[in-house]
C-alpha cells in the first residue's frame, strides 16, 4: 500500500471517529436554575406550598444556570435583566418596523481555566411559535455592552447587555446562551414571561 493511500485511509478514519465521538455527546437545553434568586417567599399556609410544589422549576430572569464549554470551561450565567422597546444609545437605532430587546447577563467563571469568548455570538432568545433572533451590535440607554471580547480568569465575573433586534409584534418567550460561541453542546435556556 502506497504512503498516498495510507493517509487518506488514516484521513477517513480520523474524520469517522470524530463525527461518532460528537454523535455520542449530544446537545442538551438546560431550564432548571442553579439557584432560586427569583424564587417568592416561603408561605405560611399548606395551600400555597402545594401550589408551589406543583409548578415547574424553569429557570427566569433573575435565575443563575451553570453551563459548560467544550474545553472543560464552566460558567454561572445570571438573567440580570431584561428591557423590551429599549432606548437605543447615542448611534443605535432599530430599523422600522423593528425594536431593541435588551438582556443583561452576568458571567462568572467557575472553571479553573481562563474564558476567552465572545458572548453575543452564543446568546438568542425565541417567541412561542419557535423564531429565534440573535443579538445585534447596538448600545441601548439601560447600560453597558456586554464586550465583545470577555477574558475571564477563575472566579472573575462579567456583566453587560446584549442587545437582539426584533419585529414589533414578536413577545420574547425565551432567551439562551451557550458558551464556545454558541458551539458547546451545553445551553441554558430562561423563561421570559
């Protein structure tokens, strides 16, 4: 066998295996909180702590996530906040017919790596009937950017907006982040209404 067909065949194979090793790791969309921020009080009466055990525990503004990159990363992602019909900065302005939707995240980096990554790219929220939207660069009045490029050393933490431009009709359902500029298999997912 000639040293041509001996890497090709070395190639194929090599190509096989890291196609089977990421169809063995698949996707996941993670709901549920890592901590309850935006959980109410604790009521008194039995009826009211029924009531709270019955309903699902879906991660929503105020909520923290922990979600891991490819390369053994990991943050705590915190919804801070959101603005709907935001005010654009000194040069942004949304296109007719559109307007800015503005979500404020907070990174921390839990891993024992440096983070190096732009989050914007692994950020988009979605409307009930299922279009996603992803961010737009555009300042908004509410604060600042999240940057474009966040380094973030073990226990280091960032916060910023990212800002999605959106039609005027569409009501934001849920917003998601993922680390690895929107390539990890890990996502976490914060209901927002």
């Amino acid at each position: 066998m000639n040293t041509r067909i001996r890497l090709a065949a070395a190639t194929v194979a090599l190509a096989t295996s890291a196609v089977a090793l990421t169809a063995c790791d698949p996707a996941t969309v993670n709901d549920k909180p890592k901590a309850h921020a935006s959980a109410p009080a604790k009521s008194s009466s039995k009826k009211a702590d029924a009531k709270e055990a019955k309903k699902p525990d879906v991660a929503k503004v105020g909520d923290t996530i922990g979600v891991k990159g490819m390369e053994d990363g990991k943050l705590d992602v915190t919804v801070m906040k959101v603005v709907d019909n935001a005010k654009g900065g000194e040069f942004s302005e949304p296109t007719a017919g559109t307007r800015f939707y503005g979500v404020q995240f907070q990174l921390v980096n839990t891993g024992s790596k440096a983070y190096s990554d732009s989050p914007a790219n692994g950020a988009q929220i979605a409307d009930s009937q299922g279009q996603q939207f992803q961010p737009t660069f555009a300042d908004i009045t509410a604060g600042p950017s999240m940057s474009a490029d966040v380094r973030l050393k073990p226990g280091a933490k960032a916060l910023g907006w990212i800002v999605f431009e959106i039609p005027k009709g569409v009501k934001p359902a849920t917003v998601q982040f993922t680390m690895d500029s929107g390539f990890s298999d890990d996502t976490g997912e914060w209901k927002l209404n």
